[in-house]
C-alpha cells in the first residue's frame, strides 16, 4: 500500500506435523505484511498457531516432526526458508530478535548475566569485526541502562535467580535489543509477570521501540495488551489469518465471527456478566473441517461456509477479513490473510 | 440446566474402555518405533529370549552343554560343523554359548524381580516420609549398602555361601536393590508436593492411595526404563562372577566362565574367549536398544 | 442476614525457611499471611485479589487445611477449623473443597478422569451405582460421558478445568476456593466456565472464595472483594463500591495497570497512580505500611507505622494513614 519497502512478508504458509495418527495441519495458507517501523499485533489462542508461526520465522522448529509443505517468508525481500545456514545466522540475532513468555526459561541459570549479554552480543559482529571486550562491555551495560535496570555494573556479576519476574524480562528486553536489530519478535511478554509489573514492562517496551524505530511483532492472547501496545492487528484462529486492521478499526469495528466473539468474552471492568464465550473447541489439526476452519463454532455459518475456505477480502480502509459474511461487502480480494500484491 | 437421565449405558461404557485401552497402547507402540534402533533392539531381544526357551531344540549339539568330553576334536577353529568353534574340552561353543544364555537371562530376570518390589516400595516410603525418621533410616541404609563397591560386596557375599547360580543371583540381588530406593526416592520427594497430590490429600485420602495410587504411577516410566537397561548390567555382573568361579559352576556353561577358561588360549584359539565376549556385546546392546525405546514410549507428546 | 460461613480474624501464617548467622541461628521468616480478617456471607461470592507475595493462595491452603495456621482462627459456620490438633474430620473436608489454579498439575497425568473423580466418592459417599455418579458429575459441567477413559493431556484446558470443578463437586460440598481457576485458560472458554460455576452456585446454594489476580474477572464475579498485599488485606469493599471508589493507592495501581479492551473502562482506570517499583520479597517486607515503598502519597507516618483496618463507608475498611 505505501511506499516503504516490506520488511516482513509471510506468504501462504503452511506447516505440518508428523504424529500419530496422521498429520497435524496446524498452519494451514497465513499470510502477514509489515513494513519498517510498524508495530504489529498478532492476536490468537492457544493452539491457533501463532508461536508455530514465530518459530518458523525464525525457523526453530523442530524439522523431524514438523514440515514445511508450502509458503514463504520474506525478510527484506529474501526467503529465509531457503537460506543456507550462514545467511540465517546473520538474520537470527542481528536481523530479528525474540523475547519468550517464560524471561525464567530463557535464561540459563548457570551463567551470569553478564555472561550471557557477552554471548549475544559477540556473536554479532559490527560490519563483520569481532567487537573487543571492552566494547562488548560498554555495549552490555548500555542495554541495561535502556530497559531502566538500576546499577547496571552488578547486575552483570548477578545470576538469573537472584533477579525478580520483572527484572529478568527487562534483561531478556535488553539483550534482544543489544544487537540493534531491525525487528523484535515479542512472544507473550508480559504473561508470566505479575499486573502491575506487566504494565511497566509493556511501558518501557513500547518506549524502547519508540526510541530506536525498532518493527515488532507482538504476539499474544490478550487482547487488552494489543489495544495499548500495536498499529495493526492480526487476528489468528486456528492456523489462518481471519482478520487484520488498524488497531483502533479492529476494536471499534470488529467484522469476524471469531474477533467479535473475542471480544465479547473478555470481561469488562464496567461490569455487565461474564459472556459465555465462543461454544466448541479448537478444531483437531489431524481432520480439520473443511471449508472455513470456523464454521464449527460461528453463529452465522452459512452453506458455503462448510465446503469452501473463504479468501481475504478488503473492506474499506485497509481492514481485511477473511470471512464469506463480507464477499459482497469486499472492496478486493486476497488470498487469505495479507495484503495482495 | 437440565441434567438428563443417565445416557449412556452400562455395556457403552465397557466399549469405550476397551476402545481407549487400544487406542492408549497403539499409541505408545507409535511413539516405541519411532526410532528404527528401538525396534532393532525389541528384535534382538525377543530373538534372544525364544533362543534361550528352546535352547534344548535349537541348538545342534545340546549334550554339549552338560558333562560332555571329546578331546579329539577339540579346540577347532569355526567351521560348517562348530561355527564358533570347539573349546578346549571339545565341546561346540555356539551350542554352550546359547545355554549359557539361558543361565544368564535367568539372572537378569530373577534379580530384577527380587531387587525392584522391595526397592522402589522402599524408596517411595522413604520419599512420601520426607522428612521424618522413616525417611533418615531407609535412606541411611541404602547409602551404607551403596557405600560398599560393588564387587567386593558380591564376592563376599559369594563366597561365604557355596558358589552356584542361585547364591550368585542373591548376591547381585543385595547391591542392586539401593538403586532403585534411590531413583524412586529422588522422584517421590518431588511428586509428593505435586498439586494432584495436595488434591487427594485435601479430599481425604490416606497414605496408601497417595504412594500407590498417585506417585508410584509416575514412576513406572522411569523404573522401567532403568529396568530394561539393568538386565544388561546384571548380566555383566553376573558373568564378572562366574568369571572368578562364583557363578555358574562347571560343567555348566556361563558366558563368564567361558571367557575366562578361554583367555588362556589367545590368541591363538581366539574363537573360545571371543565368541563368548561378543555374545555378551549382543546380548547388551539389545537390551539398551529395547531401554531408549521403553523410555520413548513414555515420553510425552512434542505438540 | 444471611450467616456467615467463614469467618477470619487475624490469621497468620508464617513460614521459617532458613536460619542465618553460625552463632545465633536467627530464623528467616517469610510472613506470607500476617493478621487479616474478613467474613463471608453463606452463599455468596467473594473475591481475593493480589500479585505474586500477596499471600492469598496461602489462604486458601490455610482454609482447605494444607497449612494449620502461625495464628489466629477460621471459623467454617461457626466452627473452628483448626480447634483439635489432629486431622481434620471427613465430614468438614467434604464440605470444604478447592479447585487449583492449574489444571495441567492438578490433575494425574497417569490416572484417567474416571479413576479421578472415583476418589472422593468414594471416600465421602456411598458404594453404590459409582459409575453413573460420575456420568452424572461429567454431565454437570457438560462433558459427555467418553471422557470417562481419558487421560488429563487428552483434555484441552478449560476441560481439565472442568474435571477439577467436577471433582470438587464430587463430595457436595458447600463451600469451593477458587485458586484463580481460569488464569491458565484463553478467554474464550473462561466465561462457560465462570458461567457454570455461577449457575452451580445457583442450583447448589455454594459459597465461593474466589482468588484472582484479574479485576476485570472479578469484577463480574465476586459480590464482595477484599484485595491484599504482602501478607495484609488493604482494602474491603462491595464489589460495585471497590471498582467505583478505590481509596488505598495499591488498589488503585493495581486498577490502573490493567488491560483493557474499551474506552469506556479506559475512564474508569485511576489515572492518577501508574505502577512504579518492585514487589518486595516477602522475607524482606519494609517496615512501617508495606506498600510504602512504592506509594506516590507516603507521608512520614506510613515509613514507621504499620495502618489499621478502619471503616470508611459501610462495609468498605481500608488499612491506609491517607484514608479519610
């Protein structure tokens, strides 16, 4: 649509997992666009594919029992599904950072802080020098400056299990943004970490990648979070793409069965009952309905709806949904989550 | 909400017992072979196990295996007739070999039956007793029986009572059994402040349900992996014993005895100490093999 | 006036967890719960709020008789709960039952919901038709009768969660603790389940002592909300009366931390106070008013004394030296 370049395109992604009883279709056609300096939210349950997603981005995923039957991922234009170990190297760390839900998890307990800022921060060398120790150094306690972490100098002599919920977030934050890289996979950031705490963390984020125009992708189940946090949401059921829109559009407007029911089921601090949610469960990956992966569970189902899967059409302003409520509506047409080029 | 009258009849839920049983264990025979190696290993050992059944009809020259002598023919090397061989007596090591697989499986199994009832009974006692004086004597005890090497606990053990297979089965037995106190223990601290168990706990149940009922299911998948791959181990102990004569005893054949008459004799006749050894190798590696698959099995789901 | 079912004064509960010094062996004392007090009206729903510290799981394990308690009484229809020293009857545990935050541990991995929900019937009610108990339990929180043979990682969340609520019916109990029953689960399956708990409420005439850190949740659940912080309640209010006019700044960062989804809840958000600090170790706990560490109003009293309970409004106590 504009003129800056796509930083990120997934197209037609598919990914299968090898279990018994057959295959697991969990990523079934998921498109997603964003360019430089956006702030993008991927919003889904658990179960709907997003962390298969994001691991595929970064291809972690474990390749024996998964498969990439079909699609691309385009980071600045290059396919990182087909690039050699070398040049994905380059892209981890450097290219796309990732912070995980569980900063408990993602930091090794045996090695200190400082230990593990050294790590990553060698391992991606400015314009192909290793950096010296010295600079690894300053550059370590710079991060930690960023994310707001008093007395920088000691926390690198600290181990992770001296450091509170809050606290090992911020250094999973700064070491991620340590390698100044171009786009921040944030999975599930604040989950793991008490409200208040959560708040601040998400504050300090945002301001973080305000600060040094860094693209993020913000994955998570809550909606509340993507309100405050993202320009543009996507909304992901069941391994496709069934929505995206401005972020203001997608919650003063919701056009999906599913988003409007997400919606609905989120309690409101005003008051007014607990909806009884969405009926049914996440489908079974190994036979997925066919048709629109949803109709199972929406008020509206129609008859096409049960045979054939719906394409992403746009409505008015930059807001796509992939449902056949709106195929008359449509102002254009896609394949299925993303803007066609 | 209206609760309706009981839908399902009594015979339904039967067949979906039954229906889940199947389901439940063709999904762990797909997790089982998974890995090629495992299966590999489940081959080996079944073959192993029918070899030693029917030793008396499988092999070509079962006499051998008792008080048999042929000095003119002995000390063969391989051939059509003696594939490993003959030993130094005349007799057909692949026949002696077989039947001293038998004595050797038997070990295995005997000892392991002895050894893991007590062991992980003690164990999961000393573990949901954590804490208290239950708790300090068994793991006492388990550690003083640890503390003394193996080896030497079994050979003294052997040789106060008379050598003979049975004797050297209890002597495995007695340093065997801490192992498994102390693996079972190890898992019953931790399972003991799991919330399913607080969750019994609060509705009321004793002691008894909670060690049998919910920590010792969780266990089952470690004690038999570890069970699996101390067969192999047993067997090499045993045969360590029959090695220094307190095993097995002549004219009976043992894998170790067989090594041991047999090292004399290399490497000129090698074929009557190595055949003996590799046998051993197989017999080992199958049963590690079958281990990683057990453990396979139970592993939980990646997705 | 309906009578209370559970009455709590000036519960403690404190947990040595090391010692320090070679010499003088001073005990470290985490004080997880330190002196609260609070009633709960028979067939109501009230509400528990607080982070991680906060000590209100260690209320409800004191309640459900995990813990006995450092001191103070809980009073279950009058009666205490922990007047003998030895365990507590089956006939009060099965009027007492709780429902874990996490179903995934809660719940036998190797035992199937049939042989999970066979345990309290079979311990508190009798032999007979067993099976259709449990047919019928599973009914209860909609589940067909196939899940009987299930194993628990079969189960998507919010049905292990119903298994647990079907186990804590199992003994017809009168009084359930929710230990955050659906943090662990995505929104869209916690309302069914929130909704089924309210309608056996309904039916079943229960009482609920509802834990969660989620104020949205709460404030669509829990008739009354007590909300606590590092081992002591700070503020009691009706729930409406809670989210309307919040006085102690806790309640109110907390309220102005949360998510939400509408600008309509957006104005309803304190604006004045936004979350500031770390939420001290509970071994660690300033002295004077805990919170004032983090609190934009602390005056030179709340550094050296530690507030009282006082009724501000009927049936709103706050424990703040800044209170009106």
């Amino acid at each position: 649509m504009s003129a800056t370049p796509l930083l990120l395109e997934i197209k037609n992604l598919h990914v299968h997992y090898t279990v018994y009883g057959g295959q697991l279709k969990v990523l079934d056609g998921v498109g997603l666009v964003m360019h430089t300096g956006e702030r993008v939210g991927l919003v889904g349950e658990t179960g709907c594919g997003k962390t298969t997603t994001m691991k595929a981005i970064l291809r972690v995923l474990p390749m024996p029992p998964a498969g990439i039957p079909q699609g691309e991922i385009y980071f600045k234009g290059r396919d990182i599904l087909k690039m050699s170990s070398g040049e994905l190297r380059q892209v981890r760390g450097r290219g796309i950072s990732m912070i995980f839900q569980d900063p408990t998890a993602a930091l090794n307990p045996v090695f200190s802080v400082g230990q593990q800022m050294d790590a990553v921060i060698h391992h991606s060398p400015l314009r192909g020098k290793a950096r010296s120790r010295r600079e690894i150094h300053q550059l370590a306690v710079k991060s930690l400056q960023e994310v707001a972490l008093a007395d920088p100098e000691r926390l690198l002599r600290s181990y992770p299990i001296q450091l509170s919920g809050g606290m090992r977030q911020r250094v999973c934050i700064g070491m991620a943004l340590s390698t100044g890289p171009e786009l921040l996979i944030a999975d599930e950031p604040g989950t793991s970490l008490d409200v208040t705490i959560q708040d601040q963390v998400l504050r300090l984020l945002r301001t973080l990648v305000e600060e040094k125009n860094t693209s993020v992708i913000l994955i998570t189940h809550t909606l509340g979070i993507v309100r405050e946090m993202t320009d543009r949401v996507y909304v992901m059921y069941a391994g496709n793409m069934v929505e995206v829109a401005a972020t203001k559009e997608l919650f003063s407007n919701p056009l999906h069965p599913y988003t409007i029911g997400l919606m609905e089921a989120v309690p409101r601090l005003t008051g007014g009952g607990v909806s009884d949610g969405i009926a049914g469960r996440i489908p079974n990956y190994l036979a997925p309905p066919p048709g629109c992966r949803f109709h199972p569970r929406c008020p509206h189902a129609m008859e096409i709806c049960l045979s054939e899967k719906p394409a992403s059409y746009t409505i008015g302003d930059d807001h796509e949904v992939a449902c056949f409520l709106y195929q008359a509506d449509r102002v254009s047409q896609g394949n299925g989550g993303g803007h066609d080029r | 909400m209206a609760h309706q009258a009981l839908a399902v009849t009594a015979q339904q839920i039967k067949q979906l017992e039954r229906e889940s049983r199947r389901e439940n264990l063709g999904r762990s025979w797909y997790k089982f072979t998974r890995n090629t190696m495992s299966v590999v290993g489940l081959v080996m050992v079944v073959s192993l196990i029918l070899l030693a059944i029917l030793a008396p009809w499988v092999t070509p020259y079962p006499k051998h295996a008792g008080p048999y002598t042929d000095f003119p023919h002995a000390k063969q090397p391989p051939s059509w007739q003696h594939p490993f061989g003959t030993d130094q007596i005349g007799r057909d090591i692949l026949s002696r070999i077989v039947f001293g697989l038998r004595s050797s499986l038997l070990m295995g199994i005997v000892v392991l039956a002895l050894v893991v009832p007590p062991g992980v009974l003690l164990g999961l006692l000393a573990g949901y007793f954590h804490g208290t004086w239950i708790d300090t004597v068994i793991m006492r005890i388990t550690d003083i029986f640890l503390a003394v090497p193996p080896l030497i606990l079994a050979l003294a053990v052997a040789s106060v009572l008379r050598p003979s297979l049975w004797n050297g089965m209890m002597a495995v037995s007695l340093m065997w059994w801490p192992w498994y106190t102390r693996l079972v223990y190890g898992q019953a601290v931790t399972l003991r402040n799991e919330y399913f168990v607080t969750a019994a706990e609060v509705t009321g149940a004793g002691p008894a349900h909670i060690i049998f009922r919910e920590i010792l299911p969780n266990t089952v998948s470690t004690i038999l992996t570890k069970m699996s791959i101390d067969i192999a181990w047993v067997i090499i102990i045993g045969s360590m014993l029959s090695f220094v004569g307190l095993g097995v005893q002549p004219p009976e054949p043992s894998l170790g005895t067989m090594i041991a008459d047999g090292a004399r004799y290399l490497p000129d006749q090698w074929w009557i100490a190595v055949f003996p050894a590799l046998a051993i190798v197989v017999v080992v590696l199958g049963f590690n093999l079958l281990g990683d698959g057990v453990r396979d099995m139970f592993a939980a789901e990646e997705i | 006036m309906t009578a209370d079912i559970l009455t709590v004064t000036d519960l403690k509960k404190h947990f040595v967890i090391g010692r320090t010094g070679v010499v003088t062996q001073v005990p470290i004392t985490v004080k997880a719960v330190d002196g609260i007090s609070f009633a709960m009206p028979e067939g109501e729903t009230f509400g528990l709020v607080g982070e991680s510290g906060s000590g209100k799981s260690t209320v409800a394990y004191t309640v459900i008789g995990m813990y006995a308690p450092t001191a103070g009484t809980i009073r279950f229809r009058g009666q205490d709960l922990y007047e003998s020293k030895k365990k507590r009857p089956l006939s009060l545990r099965k009027e007492i039952q709780i429902v874990f935050q996490d179903p995934g541990s809660s719940l036998n991995a190797r035992r199937t919901v049939k042989q999970i929900l066979e345990l309290p019937l079979r311990i508190h009610r009798s032999e007979a038709r067993r099976l259709e108990e449990i047919v019928r339990l599973l009914d209860m929180v909609e589940l067909p009768p196939e899940y009987m043979y299930k194993y628990p990682q079969m189960l998507g969340g919010g049905e292990k969660q119903m298994v647990a609520v079907a186990r804590a019916l199992a003994t017809e109990p009168s009084f359930i603790i929710l230990d955050e029953p659906t943090s662990a689960l995505d929104v869209s399956i916690q309302g069914k389940i929130i909704n089924l708990l309210i309608r056996l409420q309904n039916e079943f005439h229960l009482s609920y002592l509802f834990i969660t850190h989620d104020l949205s949740l709460m404030r669509n659940v829990a008739s009354r909300v007590a909300i606590m912080y590092l081992g002591k309640i700070c503020e009691i209010a009706e729930t409406v009366e809670f989210f309307r006019n919040p006085l102690h700044p806790y309640t109110q960062m907390l309220l102005s931390s949360i998510p939400v989804v509408s600008e309509a809840e957006e104005k309803l958000k304190p604006q004045k106070i936004i979350s500031t600090g770390e939420i001290p170790s509970p071994v660690d706990i300033p002295p004077g008013c805990s919170f004032h560490s983090r609190c934009p109003m602390k005056s030179e009293a709340c550094t050296q004394l530690d507030p009282v309970m006082v009724e501000v409004a009927p049936g709103h106590t706050v424990r703040c030296h800044l209170s009106p």
